[in-house]
C-alpha cells in the first residue's frame, strides 16, 4: 500500500530545469480542495429561493446540515483485494455476446482489463450506480470491496482519498451519500482525478438537485439512484470521453484539468454586437439570471444578472448537455438543469435552441421562472432577428466552417517546430488550445500528449512545492511550462529546438496573444 506523495523529478532521458514558487502568493493551487465551511454554506443556502422570494414566487426550501469536514490522516487498511477486484472484475457489454446472463471468466477479460482508466459511483450502502466501462450490476464484488474499503476507514474518524496498489492509482470522493472513485494507470495525478471526479458529481447534481438526492438517501439508504438518472448516461460517457477527435480531447480533457472552458473566437466588433443583441432584448426580463450563447463547445458571449456569475464547472455542464442532445437542433426546448457551483439546492428553467437552421450556435436563457417559456421564446426570435440583420449569424458561420483554432499555428508562425501548446490567462477561467495536429493525431500520440501536460499542471500546482518554470528536453519534443503573475503557458516544440530558440518563440507567442487576446477571450461578461 502506497499513499501518494509527490516529487519533483525530471525524466531519465531529458534534462530538466525549474524554479521554485514555493511561498509565492501568485500562485494559485489549481488542486486546492473546496473550503468545508464554504461547502457547508452552499448545502444550506440557496440563490434561486432568494431570486424567487425576489419575484414573488418563492417555495419553500429546507435547509439541510453540512457534513462533517474530515482530514485525511493516512491509510492502516489492505488493499490488495481492490487492486485485484479491479483487474479481474466485469468485461464490456459490448464484449457479451447474444445477451447472455451467465457469469463469466471475467479474470480473463483484457478488454475490461486493458482500460487505461475506470470510473465507479456507488451510494454509501454500496448500491452501484454507474461504471464507465462494463456493467456496473455484474461488478457486485468490486462495489462491494470499495464500499467495505470506505466504511471501514470511517470507523477510525479517517476518511480515504487515494491508494496505490498493483499498479494502479485509486481516487476517492465522498460527497452527500455518493462515494465516486477513479481507477487509473494513466499519468494523471490524485488531484486531476479528483477534479475529473468533481465534474462527474456536478453532473449527478445538475441532474437532480443536492436537496433532492439527500432527503431521498436520508429515507432509503439503499435507494438505487439509477432509477432517478435513467436515461441521462449519455452525459457521463461524453464528459468522460477520451479519443483521437480533437473536439473531444480539448473540450473535455485539457479544460477540465486547467478548470476552465473555451472562448469561441470573433473579432471584438462582432462579440459586442452580440452581447448587445442579447442585452436589449433581454434587459427587460426581471428573472433572467443567465444568456448563454455557444458554438462548438465554445462560449461566444455570456450575458448575466448584476451581482451573478456562472463557474466554469457548470459552463461545462451546459456545454455536456447541449453536445449530448441532439433534439435541441430540432426545436425550442425547456429544460430544467442545476447550476451546482451557482446553486446545488435548486433548478434554473432552461429555453434552448439552435438560433436557425442556418447557424449552428446554441442559446440558453436561464430563468427562475418556471413559467417564462414563451417570454424567453420571443426573447429569442429578436435576438436572431437582430443577429441576422446584422450579419452575426454569418460571422459565426464562417468561423464554425473554417476555425481559427486551425490557423493557429500558421497565424502565429514564423514558429513551424510549436507543435501544442495551452494558454490560461489568471484573471479569466478560459483556455486558448489549438486544434491537434501531427504527430498528436492517433489515440496513441494522444494519450502521450495528454500524460505530458497532466505532469506539467501536477508540477505546477503542487501543493507542496509549486514550480514557476519547467523546460525538459525530451526524447521526442522539448517541453515548457510557466507560471507568472498573469499567466499560465504550456507548450509543445520539435525535439531538435534548442532553449535560446524556444525563449524566442515563446517571446513571440506571447506577443501575438497579448495581441489578439479579444479575439479569443472574453475579459468582462456583460450584465442585464
């Protein structure tokens, strides 16, 4: 048994060179768990009931207490038996043949056991509740080994966070009768699976609500949840998806580990059209909270109420639904969804459609108002009535046809050995990533790319000894990442750039950016 502490090394075939920002109050750590007393505060408190008391259509809401903040204070347990559940338990539904029932040599599955990572949620009884990969009904034993893992640590006051066994990386997350785990061999560290997990219980949250899930737990311990959650799979297996498309990789994978969210790219003079579009139709509408326009799993233009604002784990929620539902290009649609960051005791109503047949952007117009439907409907008519006329609609098309993303590299050039690279400026939670290009294209390469940055963001933001600079020189690419005051940068080069040479380009891909920073940020989010 093995409980995680991390150090700082540098590969065996690169050479690696980093300065300390240990005690540096610039940096900020990406990983740092959520205040208990804050957590406890948002399980009790809810902003829509306040909105609503606002307007006058107020329920009631009951306040629910907090639970207990628990430190970890190390790990006394055997593990071995859940290392090994893990490596022998159920196989793929796909790999069952002619749905069969019986049991299965699952000990001899590879393709269960091939999986790079699994993720398992279950109730604190021990009823499954969802398995990325397989069947959760026919992984009994290993729920159960986790369940028993979990209780067993809480009789000693302790809670679980990680364990290291047979050569795997277990992730632990305890959250309102929800134990979440990931089971990983990739690169990524504890805190990126932790974080990954915490997109994962958002979801569950955005579904039904944390008030709604407790009082349910609190009268049935082994209520099985998947009744509540059918249906919305969907959503789990594309906030979790890893493969060679671009769209999903950046969407999902660096945003989530950078904890921010994509900035569609328009020049300034079109965003601001946009904004206003939405602002003078909208202004009037006393329960908007939120317009949310987006393209691409990119946000183009957020408009909010005075004193709100949306996070950008619940930005992601809303980019998941859109991406996984289909019938919204059909038609207007009303939607209840939670906004966990902003409220995780209540639902926001929902209007969303595609602006036209013609332009694939999707509006959103959250509302308290359960009954403002056919106001945000005319709402929306004008916004693309205006949109169109002032060709809006055509710039956002062009740039859905042919991205700028795709240009990157020819736009920042004068740098051909820049291969990847991602930028996060400190004063927003949005992230400049271009689209994959050679050798990044396989899954292989991929997975590659993705173990590098995972490494350099764990360096980074280590909370023990954050790193300000990492430059290595690698086998395969030379490497960098840097922390400033303002910033954050990684970036990929080709293998045979020495360091005078990527100071240069990094000189000159900072310049560009500060350049064109409006074109792909947004520095202010407008207000109704």
């Amino acid at each position: 048994m093995e409980v995680e502490q991390t150090s700082i090394r540098s590969d065996t075939n690169s050479t690696c060179e980093y300065l300390d920002a240990e005690g540096d109050p610039e940096s900020p750590n990406l990983y740092q768990e959520a205040d208990p007393d804050q957590e406890a505060e948002q399980q009790n408190h809810s902003i829509i009931s306040e909105l609503r008391d606002g307007l006058g259509t107020m329920r009631d809401n009951s306040a629910l207490s907090p639970e207990p903040g628990q430190e970890n204070k190390g790990l006394a347990a055997s593990v071995e038996s859940l290392a090994l559940s893990t490596s022998t338990s159920a196989k793929t539904e796909d790999s069952i043949g002619g749905g069969l029932e019986e049991e299965y040599d699952y000990q001899h599955d590879s393709l269960w056991q091939g999986q790079k990572k699994h993720i398992f949620i279950l109730s604190e009884a021990g009823k499954p509740i969802f398995s990325l990969h397989g069947n959760e009904d026919k992984l009994a034993t290993l729920f159960g080994v986790i369940q028993a893992l979990v209780s067993f640590v809480q009789m000693g006051q302790d809670a679980i966070t990680s364990i290291h066994a047979g050569g795997i990386k277990f992730a632990f997350m305890q959250r309102s009768s929800l134990i979440l785990v990931a089971a990983s061999r990739s690169n990524m560290s504890v805190q990126q699976l932790q974080l990954q997990l915490g997109d994962v219980y958002n979801q569950i949250l955005s579904i039904l609500t944390y008030s709604h899930m407790t009082k349910i737990f609190e009268r049935r311990k082994n209520f099985d949840l998947r009744r509540l959650l059918s249906g919305s799979e969907r959503l789990f297996y594309n906030l979790l998806a890893n493969d060679s498309s671009s769209a999903k990789v950046s969407n999902n994978i660096f945003t989530f580990l950078t904890n921010s969210i994509r900035v569609f790219p328009l020049p300034t003079t079109i965003r601001s059209q946009i904004t206003s579009a939405i602002q003078s139709n909208c202004s009037k509408i006393k329960n908007l909270v939120f317009a949310v326009l987006i393209a691409n799993n990119k946000l183009i233009a957020l408009v909010r109420m005075k004193k709100y604002s949306i996070h950008p784990a619940d930005l992601r929620l809303i980019f998941n639904l859109v991406e996984c539902s289909e019938s919204f290009k059909s038609s207007e649609n009303w939607s209840p969804i939670c906004l966990p960051k902003f409220d995780m005791n209540g639902y926001l109503h929902a209007h969303v459609s595609y602006l036209a047949d013609d332009c694939q952007a999707c509006l959103l117009l959250l509302s308290v108002d359960r009954d403002a439907f056919f106001t945000l409907a005319e709402a929306k008519a004008k916004i693309t009535e205006k949109l169109r006329k002032s060709h809006c609609l055509e710039a956002i098309n062009e740039e859905l046809q042919q991205p700028f993303n795709a240009k990157l590299y020819q736009q920042v050039v004068g740098i051909p050995e820049l291969r990847h690279f991602l930028y996060k400026p400190k004063s927003t939670a949005q992230l400049l990533c271009p689209m994959l290009r050679h050798p990044y294209k396989s899954l292989t390469e991929l997975e590659r790319l993705e173990a590098i940055y995972c490494d350099l963001l764990h360096r980074i933001h280590n909370s023990s000894r954050p790193l300000k600079l990492i430059y290595e020189m690698k086998e395969r690419e030379v490497v960098l990442a840097w922390a400033t005051g303002t910033y954050e940068l990684y970036a990929i080069f080709e293998p045979v750039v020495d360091k005078a040479t990527v100071i240069k380009y990094v000189d000159k891909l900072i310049k560009w950016i500060e350049k064109e920073y409006d074109v792909y940020f947004i520095r202010n989010h407008a207000t109704f």
